[in-house]
C-alpha cells in the first residue's frame, strides 16, 4: 500500500484525509507515496509564517543567520547517506543525486561564508556610500536593505527536489524571511525527507520552514505587498502563476525561471583534432545525459559549422554509446530513466513535434538496449539527437522543448549565422562556447548574452577546473530573459537582496549613523584623551575620534622613501619632469602619506590593536608638495564581533573599521580610506554578546 506523504504547515505534521495521487517509482513503476493536500489551512500558514518565523529571524543579523545555515548544513551533511537511498526511487544515479544533494548542501555553506563575509553583523544592510543632498552638509541620504515582513513561497520543479529547495532557502534565511516550500508532487518525497531532517535539528526558529506536499490550494489568494514567490518549472505554468490577480493586485514580488532552449556553439577553429573539438562533444553527451537530461540548463541546441557537422555526429554516436541507459542500482549504470512514465510520454509527444522539421541521427525512439530486469515497467527514454538542416526556416528546434535526453543539432555557415540561432531561442538560462580563438569567444559572447544569463567560454586552458555547462553556481546569477523567465536567482549576495526592500532614508548625518548603527560622513564625532588603540573592542564607541599630531613633509621623506620602496617616479624624483607635469612641483609619493598617516595615527605599545587587517577604498584627493604639513583624523566608523571560536592567539576578537582622513594646512582633505584592524575582546563582554 503506497505511502501518505504529510505536509509540515503550523508547526505539525498533516496527513490529508482522502486518496492522494499516486507517485510510482520511476525504474520499476511500483506505487509509492500518495500525495494529497487536502485539509491544509493555507491563510493559517501564511498568518503562522509571519507570525512566528519572521520575528525571530529578523531579530537575527546576517551573522548569526549565517551561522544558523551553516549548522543546518552540517546536519544535513551527515545524514546525507539517507537522501541518497531515497533519491533512487527518482530514477537517478549517484552520480545525480550527488548534484541534487551534496551541490544543494554546498549553497548553504556557501552563503554562510558570503553571509558572514561580505554582510555585516546587523539585522539590516547599509547600501551604498551616504549622499550629501545639502551644500552644508546637514541634510543627506542613505540606502538601507531590511528584511521583508511576509513569507518567501517556492514552489519548485521535479528534477532537483533537494538543491532547488535549498538554494532558494540560502538567501531567504540569510535575509530574515520564513518560507513555504512547495515541491513537485513527483518527486516530493526527497524534498519531504530534508525538511523533516531541517525540523529534526530545531536548528531554524519556530514557523521559519513550512512543507506543502500536493497542491498550492488558495494560497496565493493570502499574500500581501510583504511576501515573495518564487517558481521554478515550466514557463507555461509560471507565467499563469505570475499573473494571478493577488499578485498582480499587491505587486508581490515573483521570480520566475523557466525551462529554456540553451545553445552550445563549437567554433569555427574547433576543427575534430583539437581538444576543443572534444571538450565540447563530451559536453553534449554530458549534458544529454545527466539528470536524463531532466535539467532547466541542457543543452538543447548543438550549433556547428557546416563542414564539421558530419565529424560532431559520429564522435556524440560514440561518447553516448559509452553511457548504459539502466536501473541506478546497477553499478554499469550511467544514466537512470525520467522520472515517471507520465513524463516520459510527454517528452515523446515534444519529440514527435520537433520531428516536423528535424530527423533521428543518433539514438532510436523504437529500439535501444536497457539494463533493468522489467525495463517496460520503468520511464526508460533513450538520448537522441535530432538534426535540423533548415535551422533558420524551421522554428520547432527554437520553440519546442523535450525535457529529457533530446538535443538538436543545427549547422551554421557564419559567426553572424551563429549568433542568430543562439538569439532564436528567445531568451536562455545559459549557452556555451568551445574555441580556441579568443576573438571568436569575445564576438560570440557579446553576439547572444543580451539573450542569456550566464555563458560558459571554454578552452583548454580552463577545461580542468570548469564546472560545466548545466551547472548553476552559488556564486553567480541563474536565470535568463524573455523564455527563460526573466528571472534571477543565485549570484552571491544579490539574491539575498530579492528578499529585504531597499529604503532611502533622508535626514542629517547623525540621525542616519544613528539608524545604520555606523559612523556616516558629516555626523558627530565623540573625543577622549585616551588613545582609541588603547582600548578593547568593546569600549570603543562609534564615532569615536583621533585627530593626531602634525608633521611637515620634507624632501628627504620623499628620497627615503623612493629608495625604500624602489619607486622613483618621476612626479616624485626628477624636478624638471615634475614642473612640466599637470602637479607643477614634485610631490610625495601617495603610499608615503598612508604610511606616515599611520605613524601619526598608530600608538606603537602592546595593546588591544592585535594586527592591520586591510585597506578599503583608498583614494588620493590632493597633491601634497615638499613643505605640506599633514595631520590625520582617525574615526572608529563600524564594528563587527568575530565568533568565539579559536583564534590564532586563543582570544576573542572583532574588527573595527577606522575612517581615515588626510589633510594638509589647509585643512584640505588630501587622502581618504578605510582601515580595518583586529582587535581583542574582552572575554567577559564578548560572551554576554554572543
């Protein structure tokens, strides 16, 4: 008897009361799980959501969100044994499910690095440099980001039910949002067995994460101005989901990444005996292959030059006869079935249509080997590559999509015909392009990324550690315009941002340092007599201020300098050069002002300053001349707690960006920047804090 799977909504598991539809395993077309959501109060999640989930989560900074998805994905890490054994039932190899599993764990430690790298530890984000809007500089502007005050929905496709779910709830979490995860009832039961793992932890606050298990009811009939959907899936259904009258009428915010018609081009250079030439045939057996082609990124459209068309079709014939179609659990197995038998039909009718204007060159619909014991019970479906001599007549390998193992080669005689086909797919997730020539990539990549969003340029020299064609990255955008969606996800922090609003906030210099809990240009300025290197990270107080002793700039500073760093430029050393120069006069050399900046500002006894940890946005404003007198004004602008793990001198420690100002006897300011510096924590205040 097939299995009910239950939605976590409210805080509690709910198993619907009826009949569900049936879900079969996709090799042997047993029936495993029932999937139903009857029953589900949907404006009750929703209210729950914001309720509970998002007050704790936005009490939180970035840093201790960050945190939180770390651990999450240490736990899911060690239980990843048991997603494997589940995932089987979807018809994927290891080799698959590794993608699936371990590559969705991995974007959660990626953005618990970038979380707590590159955001800072506040529960909001300061946007930008502040903007002077007064001459007098007592009225200015600032950009913050905060959280959004709804719930992020995502409502995700098949064929990654564990990194689609959790690359979308990376940058939620990280940004303060609680979500409502909403899987394809296909292959559900994965994505069931992570967040039942999640929930296990109680590593996420109460009402952070809720499942629904079947379909999506009213739920979108309860969504505000505050919330987020997001959809991964067919364009079809996601552009009827976008214009859903609640959304339209509240501008919800929607992101919508769509299956599309991605391209790989083989250059013109990449003739049969060049390594590109094999780079690029293993790719497309790869990407037919993988996933059984059940991916959002394949490669759908195989564009070669004409002469080489013949050679490209005999080496793909070749490199896909290496991979048996089968049952997963066969160790010779390197490609499992679709994933359900309904699917595999839909993908024949897709094939049945590109046939109007392409043919059959590798593969057969009607006859090909499978190592399964009752291969007709299973969604086996063969890799094909279909050709289309008329590409730019024809329009079905441009606007037909099978998604499964089905690629389509197209000739083209042109760089321009090249890019002119790559553009005829209205819109792509991504292409790639194989050469050796860094012209011919340049002119490609320039014809068709307004069409894509993210191209992969390969040669031999970055094949080894290239990631891929299909392979989104944490790092970078996924998404693409026009057919692909015109959405965006991924792409480091600036997703994170898809879930906070982006405020400007006016009023003078120190009501906003007050706000962004950082020192802003023009705000107040607080004194003490003691040295601020002389006091922990804990006493220090933004906006705490040094303004140091003065010091003249001698011609033999200059030399010295000159002959210690070897630069002897010649605004620096030659005097008739420097007099026809746009400085008129010899001046000192910029890299000596930040030095001697710090020999004014720095006070040289052990203390708590334990080591110079950078320099941001270094910016020399003003020649200084020999005779120039220069002090510095010395600014504690923002401070950021580390963790109490263990630090190189077994201390606690923070770090503190100082505002640096230069200025000469003019009170000109001559250089500006920042310097961050570690300094030790006092152990006592430093775990109160945490």
């Amino acid at each position: 008897m097939a299995e009910k799977i239950a939605s976590f909504t409210c805080g509690a598991w709910h198993t619907a009361p009826g009949a569900g539809a049936l879900v079969h395993h996709a090799v042997s077309g047993e029936p495993l799980y029932e999937v139903s959501s009857d029953g589900l109060d949907f404006q009750a999640m929703t209210a729950w959501a914001r309720a509970k989930g998002g007050p704790a989560l936005r009490k939180m900074t970035f840093h201790q969100r960050a945190r939180m998805l770390k651990a999450v994905a240490r736990y899911l890490l060690e239980r990843k044994e048991s997603f494997y054994e589940i995932s089987k039932a979807t018809g994927a190899t290891r080799k698959d499910s590794w993608i699936d599993i371990e590559g969705g764990i991995g974007t959660l430690f990626t953005y618990a690095s970038k979380g707590r790298r590159e955001l800072p530890d506040e529960p909001f984000h300061v946007d930008g440099p502040i903007e002077m809007l007064g001459a007098n500089r007592t009225f200015a502007g600032q950009h913050i980001c905060v959280p959004l005050e709804g719930v992020a929905v995502h409502i995700n496709a098949f064929n990654f039910p564990c990194w689609g779910m959790l690359e979308k709830l990376g940058p939620t979490f990280l940004a303060g949002m609680p979500a409502i995860v909403k899987p394809a009832s296909v292959s559900c039961y994965v994505t069931r067995a992570v967040v039942a793992a999640i929930l296990e932890s109680e590593l996420l606050p109460p009402g952070s994460l809720q499942l629904i298990c079947g379909g999506t009811g009213d739920l979108l009939e309860h969504l505000t101005c505050q919330d987020v959907v997001t959809f991964t899936g067919s364009k079809d259904t996601g552009t009827r989901l976008k214009q859903h009258q609640v959304v339209l009428e509240h501008s919800v915010r929607f992101n919508l990444e769509a299956d599309s018609l991605n391209y790989s081009i083989l250059g013109p250079d990449a003739h049969p005996k060049t390594a590109e030439f094999e780079l690029f045939v293993r790719e497309v057996a790869r990407e037919m292959t993988v996933k059984a082609g059940q991916k959002c990124t394949v490669i759908r459209r195989v564009l070669v030059p004409a002469r080489y068309e013949s050679d490209v079709i005999a080496a793909v014939q070749s490199a896909l006869a290496k991979i048996p179609l089968g049952d997963p659990s066969d160790d010779s197995v390197r490609m499992g079935p679709l994933v359900s038998r309904e699917h595999a039909a839909d993908v024949r009718s897709q094939v049945a249509r590109l046939l109007a204007s392409c043919s059959v060159v590798v593969g057969s619909l009607e006859q090909f080997p499978v190592r399964a014991k009752h291969p007709e019970q299973g969604a086996f479906f063969p890799p094909l590559l279909l050709r289309c001599g008329l590409p730019l007549q024809a329009n079905e390998a441009h606007e037909v999509e099978a998604f499964g193992p089905v690629s389509t080669l197209l000739p083209y005689s042109s760089i321009e015909e090249a890019i002119e086909l790559a553009r005829r797919g209205g819109g792509s997730l991504c292409g790639s392009v194989f050469t050796a020539d860094d012209q011919v990539a340049r002119e490609l990549c320039l014809g068709t990324a307004p069409f894509h969003g993210r191209l992969l340029l390969v040669n031999e020299q970055c094949a080894g550690e290239s990631t891929g064609h299909g392979s989104p990255l944490p790092h970078l955008v996924h998404g693409g315009p026009g057919r692909a969606g015109g959405g965006e996800e991924l792409g480091g922090i600036r997703s994170v941002f898809h879930y906070m609003q982006r405020t400007a906030v006016q009023g003078s210099p120190q009501r906003l340092s007050v706000i962004c809990n950082r020192w802003l240009s023009g705000a107040e300025t607080k004194h003490d007599q003691v040295h601020p290197f002389r006091k922990y990270f804990d006493e220090l107080q933004i906006g705490e201020t040094w303004v140091t002793h003065r010091r003249t700039v001698t011609e033999a500073d200059i030399v010295a300098f000159a002959g210690l760093s070897g630069d002897y430029f010649y605004a620096h050393m030659d005097d008739g050069a420097a007099r026809a120069s746009i400085f008129k006069n010899r001046v000192a050399h910029g890299y000596f002002l930040v030095s001697a900046a710090a020999g004014l500002f720095v006070d040289p006894a052990p203390g708590p300053v334990l080591a110079n940890y950078g320099l941001e946005n270094l910016r020399f404003l003003k020649p200084v001349y020999i005779g120039d007198t220069i002090h510095v004004r010395l600014t504690c602008a923002q401070k950021t707690a580390r963790d109490l793990d263990p630090m190189p001198d077994g201390g606690p420690q923070g770090i503190v960006a100082w505002d640096v100002s230069i200025y000469n006897q003019l009170e000109e300011e001559v250089a500006h920047y920042t310097v961050l510096t570690l300094v030790a924590r006092k152990l006592d205040a430093a775990v109160t804090s945490e």
